[in-house]
C-alpha cells in the first residue's frame, strides 16, 4: 500500500531540502509519493538534477507565495 510522505524544509538552506528528501527517500517505497515544501529557490535546480540522477517520477513542481512545492512518485527504488 503506498504511503504519502511530508517533508516540511522550509526555512532551510541548501542542502538542507535536498538531504531531508533523501533521508525520506531511503525509507520510502515504489509507489509512495513524497510532498517537499521548501522555500530556498536553489531546490528547484537540485530536485530537478535528483530526479535526473535517481529516476523517480516528478508528478509537480511549482512556487507559490514563496513556497516551492515538489511532489514526486517513487517508481525507481530496487
């Protein structure tokens, strides 16, 4: 049964998004979706490269009133 993951790295500089996304990757299985809220702008460049890199699913990505939303689909774990 997937699972809806929250990762809550506002306020946080990077690296600090991309590495508690991580941390909640490791965790996560196919099919789960995990939601990243992040309000560093230099996330966008490093979810696009980690989603590149890894293979997942990048469902959307998106900034509103400051606050960058990703949601991403597990589709690449083995």
């Amino acid at each position: 049964m997937s699972e809806k993951h929250l990762v809550d790295a506002r306020g946080m500089s990077c690296p600090g998004p991309i590495t508690k996304l991580v941390k909640t990757y490791r965790t996560a299985k196919n099919g789960d979706i995990i939601e990243v809220l992040a309000t560093d702008p230099g996330f966008i460049p490093d979810v696009k490269a980690w989603i590149e890199k890894t293979g997942n699913e990048l469902l959307e990505l998106k900034e509103e009133a400051g606050v960058i939303r990703a949601v991403i689909k597990i589709t690449a774990k083995k």
